[in-house]
C-alpha cells in the first residue's frame, strides 16, 4: 500500500504542490494527513492554544486571545469545511489546516487555506505537506480558485505558496496569496483516495500502539504490586 502510495506521489504531477501550476513537490516521505471532524474539536483546541502570540499573529493575522481562539474553535464547521491533522505517536495533533469553502454561492468556487503548525514540528515538511493536501481536496470539490491570506514577513507561508505556483501581491504588511487549480481528474480523486486511506491506517495503528503501551504498563504495575506482596 505505502509502495504503491509512494509510487503514486511521484508519478502522478496532479496530486502536489504542481496542482496549482507549480513544479512538483520534492517532498519524498509521506506524512499521514487525515480529516478532522467534530470528536477532534479539543485537539485543535489544544494545538491552537499552545501557539505563542507571534505564531497566534501569524495565523489568524492578530494576536488572537484564548477566548477569540476557542470561539474560532467552537464555531469550526466541519460539514462545510474540510480540516486536516498531523498527529504523531502519542497521537498530539501537531499540526492542522482549514480549507474553508466560500459561504456566498457567487464565489462557491473559492476557498481559503489557513495553517498551523507546532513550534517543535516546523522546518519538517508538515506545513507544505498539508497545503499539498488541501489542494488536491479542493480540486476534488470543484474549487478553481485557493487564496491565502497571510503577512507579509510570514516568509514560511508565502514561501509555501509561491512554490505552488500561487500569485502573491503584497500590500505593507498584509499579502494575499492565490493559487488557481486545475479541475478535477482521474488521477486527482485516487490520490485522495490513497491519501485517505493511508492517514487512517497509520492513525489507527498509532491509537492501537498507545492502547497496546497502556496495557503493558497496567501489567508492569500489576507485577510489581503482587511481587511487593509475596
Ligand atoms: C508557516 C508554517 C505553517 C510552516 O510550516 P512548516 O511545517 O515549518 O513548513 P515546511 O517545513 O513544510 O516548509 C515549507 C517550505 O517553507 C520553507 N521555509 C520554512 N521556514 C521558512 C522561513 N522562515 N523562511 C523561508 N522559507 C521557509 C521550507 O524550507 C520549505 O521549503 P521547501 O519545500 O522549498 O524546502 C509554520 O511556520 C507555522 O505554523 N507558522 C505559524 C502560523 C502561520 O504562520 N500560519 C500561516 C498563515 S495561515
């Protein structure tokens, strides 16, 4: 499955960063994107709240508190939008995004990616990896046009951007970034498919490594309270 996936990547130039017009990605491993949906509102929230005030700035483009974060949160809809997670071993959401579709029907083509990812994560693939995802997505939901709103200094993030292709016009301190993508195809909808699928896979085999851990160390306790009593 992770062969075929990894041979999927390379081979198909519709399922990157190339979606948008760009050069495809150079991204070689695979990092197990999945959807989020309502039962991980409290990770999202967690991960948000851990964002120092810079990083808060950077996202949501003011040093948003924590109660404008948890309204952020609260509000999340996730029949409308699509978010997607990285988590790692111990199954810590460490890095998120939202594709947010257009709520007015005169631009139900457009969408807007926003991201995160944590301090300890950066420089490792995640942010762009989830771009590429989001992108693929929204093709797949028919959206022609990816915008991205972030500050000019965000470098990271526009850099992000530009790779893909996206037109950046910077206005002072503010840029707004847009990617137009290509329609929807064959290749498109099984690379999703197969990105799906693998997200679920290694997030279950992650949540069954914890479980298995948790009952080895029930276990272990268990031993040393019956050799404390012999
Ligand atoms: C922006 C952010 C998501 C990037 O995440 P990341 O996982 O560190 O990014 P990646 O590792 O995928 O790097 C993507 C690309 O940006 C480049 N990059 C990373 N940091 C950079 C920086 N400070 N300046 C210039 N380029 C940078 C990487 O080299 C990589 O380029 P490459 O693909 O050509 O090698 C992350 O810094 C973040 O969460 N920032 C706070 C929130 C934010 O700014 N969100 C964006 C606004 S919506």
């Amino acid at each position: 499955m992770v062969n075929f996936f990894h041979w999927f990547r390379s081979a198909s130039p519709g399922t990157g960063a190339a979606a948008g017009g760009g050069r495809p990605s150079a991204v070689a491993a695979v990092v197990p994107i999945r959807s989020l949906g309502t039962a991980h509102r409290a990770r999202i929230l967690e991960h948000l709240l851990a964002l120092d005030d810079r990083d808060r700035y950077l996202r949501f483009g003011y040093v948003a508190t924590d109660e404008q974060v948890q309204r952020y949160v609260d509000r999340l809809n996730f029949e409308r939008d699509e978010l997607f997670g990285v988590f790692n071993r111990k199954l810590h959401l460490i890095a998120m995004a939202h594709l947010a579709f257009s709520v007015d029907p005169e631009f139900n083509s457009c969408a807007e990616f926003g991201v995160s990812v944590s301090k300890a994560a950066r420089g490792r693939g995640f942010g762009g990896r989830l771009f590429e995802r989001a992108v693929l997505h929204a093709r797949n939901e028919g959206v022609l046009m990816l915008f991205i709103h972030a500050l000019s200094e965000n470098t990271a993030m526009l850099h992000i951007a530009a790779k893909a292709g996206a037109l950046i016009e910077r206005d002072g301190s503010e840029s707004e970034a847009h990617l137009r993508l290509l329609p929807a195809d064959f290749d498109s909808r099984v690379a999703e498919l197969v990105d799906h699928h693998v997200a679920l896979t290694d997030y279950h085999l992650k949540a069954q490594a914890r479980q298995f851990w948790g009952l080895l160390s029930r276990l272990q306790d268990r031993r040393q309270t019956t050799s404390g009593e012999v």
